[in-house]
C-alpha cells in the first residue's frame, strides 16, 4: 500500500499524473479559482476535483501508520525506546528540513514540498527505526 | 550505570534466549542491556535478578 503510494505519488507530484476516471464532485471545501471547479448552480460545500492526489495522500498516510504501529513479535521496553528514539530523531530531521524548506523554496516547489512533508515523518520514523532494529540484531547475531 | 549480567547469566549456564523468555522481553533487549547500550526499567531489572537469584546491587552498579 505505501510502495503503491510512494510510487503513484511521485507521478502525481512531478508528472501531474491523473486518473481520468476519479473526477467527481464530492463534499469539501476550497478555494474554487485553485481547485478550477468554478460551475454555475453548484452549492459551496460541492466541488469538482480529480481526486487521484487524495489517494496518493491516503494510501501513502494509511500505509506509513500501519508500517509504524505494527508491533514486534516480543514488543517490549526496549523496543519502546528505540522507537521514541527514532521518533525523536525523524522530528529532528522534519524540523530541519522544513527549516530550510521555509527558507529556499517558494511558490509551487514550496507546495510540493509541503505536499510531500506531511507524510515525510512517517517515512523518516520508519526508517530510523528499522535501522536502528536491523543493527541491534546484526550485532546480537 | 554498569552491569555484569553477563558474567552472572554465564555462571549460571543460562543462554541469552532462555533469560529473554523467562523475564518476558526479546533476546535483542538483553543483548542491549549486557552491552550497556540499554539500562532495564527497575521491573525489567527485578525480573531479571529474580531469574539468576541475585540481588539488583550484585549485578547494576553505578558507573
């Protein structure tokens, strides 16, 4: 599920991939001009988006919690604090990151960027994590 | 704070799996704490003293 997004993801985000099939109007709220939904007898709370972005976002963000909270055959202490480590240290890099997001980018790349950082620190947490745990247990080997 | 865990278990002819299983934690967690890279929570460490029949100060000890 979250190769699928990752993947799908980064047609959508560099490519403007899109499903043709997932346009539809559904019950949200946005600005109109951006959305381009502008259509006359429409009630406000109705738009019109394609909605292939939404699916990366869920699939991307249902999959990174999975991954995430998938518990240890043994989960223990240690392995609680190995994941507050690797907590602490995804928050670390994100916070960083948007740091020098906030500074360098603007416009468009900054939206991408926005974009792909509200499921960044799960993937960062993920990965520390199964470093950490894939050299615990090259060393207790 | 310092252990000799290590050297107690070895005594007692208890391998890394058993003590793991007879104290309700992984092997990977006793492993950490042998090698000082984890300190047990006081539950943990009980347990753990409970199993080799020792007293906490005989086997933790502050650096």
């Amino acid at each position: 599920m979250l190769s699928f997004g990752l993947i799908l993801g980064i047609l959508v985000i560099f490519f403007e991939f899109e499903f043709p099939w997932m346009e539809w109007k559904m019950i949200g709220f946005g600005d109109e001009i951006l959305l381009n939904s502008k259509e006359e007898n429409t009630p406000k709370f109705l738009i019109r988006d394609n909605f292939t972005n939404e699916l990366v976002a869920l699939l991307v963000l249902i999959g990174s919690v999975f991954i995430a909270f998938s518990k240890e055959k043994v989960e223990d202490e240690f392995f609680q604090q190995l994941r507050f480590d690797a907590i602490i240290w995804a928050l670390k890099i994100q916070s960083l990151l948007l740091l020098l997001a906030i500074l360098f980018l603007y416009n468009v790349v900054f939206l991408q960027f926005m974009m792909v950082a509200l499921v960044s620190f799960f993937i960062f947490y993920i990965g520390r994590y199964h470093f950490l745990l894939f050299r615990l247990k090259k060393q207790a080997s | 704070m310092k252990n000799i865990l290590r050297e107690i278990r070895m005594s007692k002819e208890m391998s890394q799996q058993a003590l793991a299983q007879n104290t309700g934690v992984s092997r990977q967690s006793i492993h950490a704490i042998e090698k000082g890279k984890y300190v047990p929570s006081t539950e943990l460490a009980l347990k753990i003293c409970r199993e080799l029949d020792k007293k906490v100060e005989d086997i933790f000890s502050l650096d």
